[in-house]
C-alpha cells in the first residue's frame, strides 16, 4: 500500500485502511483496487462503494452490508462475490477509516 500512500500523499493504518476519508478519490479507488489484483472496478462495485460511502458520512459508521446490497438491486451477499477480500476490501477501497476490530470481525 505504500505505493499508493506516496502516489496520493495519503495515510493509511497498518490494516491499509485510509486514515484521512475526505483525502480519497475515485481514482485512488482504481488504484487501491489494482494493488489488491482486482482488474477495473465494475458499475456493480462502484454502487457498492458509493453507498458504503455515503452511509458513512451521513450516520458515521459500519452500516448493515446486506442492507448496502438491497439498496443497489444485488444479491445480499454482493460484497463476497464483487470484492476478492469481501466487505473488508470494500470498505478499504470506499476510503474509509479502520471501522475498529469489532466491525471488522464481521466484515
């Protein structure tokens, strides 16, 4: 990841997650994506990850991810057959802050 953190002059923590949400952009997306050896990211991944966004900055946290993939018409288990990783990835490539260790052990 830090080629990706020198590239964007970004932070990310040790889990790869970016420190500073606000800093990210869609084409650092593509490229956090890349480094995880998913190909470009599809029209389905970026519903996925503009929600996961969106949810974030409105309420401030993890939201339910079979809720994310009801909301964009996909099946409810969408972020384990869109993201190599699942939700975690996701939510790593949506530049969003380490949601902490509880979230992350359902993710």
């Amino acid at each position: 990841m830090g080629t990706v953190a020198k590239r964007w002059s970004a932070e990310f923590d040790e889990d790869h997650f970016l420190k500073e949400p606000t800093r990210w952009n869609e084409a650092m997306a593509e490229e956090i994506a890349m480094h995880d050896g998913m190909a470009r990211l599809t029209d389905a991944q970026w519903a996925v990850i503009k929600s996961l966004r969106s949810h974030y900055f409105e309420r401030g946290s993890v939201p339910m991810l079979r809720h994310i993939c009801h909301l964009n018409h996909l099946d409810k288990s969408c972020m384990d057959t869109l993201f190599i990783h699942g939700p975690k990835e996701a939510w790593r490539i949506a530049g969003l802050p380490n949601p902490g260790e509880e979230a992350k052990s359902y993710m």
